[in-house]
C-alpha cells in the first residue's frame, strides 16, 4: 500500500520529536544556516529545498522505532501544509450548534451538539493496530489536502480530523477496520474535489446529534477504549445512542505529545 507516515503516541515517553501543525509553521520561522551566495531567486529556492529537507528529516526522526515509515513522497505535502497554514484563526472548525451541556460541580461532563450534513473525504483503514491506521490515513488525508486532488489547490485545513472506530458489544476491544475524515471546507462543499488516490472518497455525512467529551493525551487502543467507557457512565441517555461506532475528534495532529481531542457518542436517528 502507498503510505506516508508520522510518529504515534501508544503511551511511549515523552520525547523532543513531537510535532503539531503548530511546530510546522514555526519551521518557516527559522533563518536559513546559510545566506549563500548567487541571485536571490537561487537563494530563495535553496532556502524552500534546505526547509522541506529539514521538515521531513525532522519527521522520518521522530517516526522511527514506531513501526511507521515517512518517505520522500511526504516531503511536498509537509511543506505545503506549512506554507499554507497561518495560525489557528485560518483553520476552519466544523460547524455546529451546542443544544446542552452537563456539569458536575463545575467540571463539565459532556455537550450535546447538532451537526449539519456536509461532505467529508475519508480513507478506511486496516493496519495492525489503531495507532497505524490514523497515522497513515491522516497522511493519506493530508496528501489530498495538499494539492493532490482534483482543483491542484490547497483545499485548506478544518478541525477536527475525526476517526471512526468500531468495538465489541462490550466496548473492551477497537476492530482493525478505522476510517480517517476530513470535513471539506466552506468554499469546496458544493463540489468537493475529488481525490487523486482512489482509496478516499468524498461522503455526504447526515445531519447528526452528537454527545462529545473533552480529553487530552495520546490516542491509542486503550485510551479510546477508556475514554468510551468513561463517556457511557457520564451519559443519562446511553440507550439513544448508537452503540458500536464511535468518533474521536482529533484537534491536533496525530505526532504531537499532547493531543486534544474528543470522543463522539452518535444519537441514534
């Protein structure tokens, strides 16, 4: 299978190559080793060939001894999310509207928010464990995102990257089959451009009422798992909701350390 890669965090220790989206475009940020010589066209290329070597040798870094591979291919896509993301203000976040929240003692426990239809690209994914699978489908994901779809263009970054898992009636074991969405932005809902990579196709997700929990930290089989069946005891209408298939909300790439995301409970339709 044609793969990218990035670094997982399956509860490994903390280590100094974890990156965000955030830690890319601060790679913009950093003067050139060497102004060099020649006209400033030969310099400026230099400086984009220096910066998109470095980027993807920071990622291979911190990718290996995690079973994932970064190949050259990932060297463009990389650059471009770089270039083209300027802070968090540019990133368009899925649109909902927030119809309750529960607390307790001042800690919130859950939203229940209502999502509109809209399209999402989405890969399906089969590695030998769920921590594979978000890497190389957000890869495969980012690819699309950057210029390799229909339009060439940078389609733009929205948040989250979701994924879909599916469990056992206990909610004790994730299944191998995890699908990776991106929601389409505002300006391509219309028409979606269509990926260059036949595995990702473009859906039409139904409106949807989603029960959503705040965690943070690495995603993995058994945190997922955890946090699935913490949001069950949380809930007051667990019998409403769809009981074998889950979203977690990623805001936050899948290399970096600290991850914020959410865990989706569906209402059933």
């Amino acid at each position: 299978m044609d793969q990218g890669g990035c670094q997982m965090n399956g509860g490994v220790p903390e280590q100094t190559g974890m990156i965000s989206l955030e830690d890319l475009e601060s790679f913009s940020e950093d003067p050139p080793s060497d102004s060099g010589t020649g006209s400033l066209e030969e310099r400026e290329t230099m400086e984009e060939d220096e910066q998109s070597d470095r980027l993807l040798q920071y990622w291979q870094d911190v990718a290996r001894g995690h079973q994932v591979e970064v190949t050259q291919e990932m060297a463009e896509p990389i650059q471009q999310l770089t270039s083209n993301n300027h802070g968090h203000s540019s990133r368009e976040h899925v649109p909902f509207t927030l119809l309750t929240r529960k607390e307790k003692c001042g800690e919130l426990l859950y939203e229940k928010r209502q999502y509109e239809k809209g399209h999402w690209a989405c890969i399906t994914m089969h590695e030998e464990t769920y921590e594979q699978s978000i890497c190389y489908g957000f890869m495969k994901i980012m690819r699309y995102i950057c210029e390799q779809n229909s339009s060439a263009s940078y389609l733009g970054m929205t948040l989250p990257i979701v994924t879909v898992v599916r469990t056992n009636e206990n909610h004790s074991v994730i299944g191998n089959d995890v699908t990776v969405a991106y929601f389409l932005p505002t300006e391509h809902q219309a028409q979606p451009p269509q990926s260059n990579d036949n595995e990702i196709s473009i859906e039409m997700w139904p409106a949807n009422t989603v029960y959503t929990r705040a965690f943070t930290g690495p995603t993995n089989e058994v945190t997922i798992v955890n946090q699935i069946n913490v949001m069950a005891e949380q809930l007051d209408h667990l019998v409403e909701c769809v009981n074998d298939s889950f979203i977690v909300a990623g805001y936050t790439n899948p290399a970096h350390n600290n991850r914020q995301n959410e865990i989706w409970f569906l209402e059933r339709h």
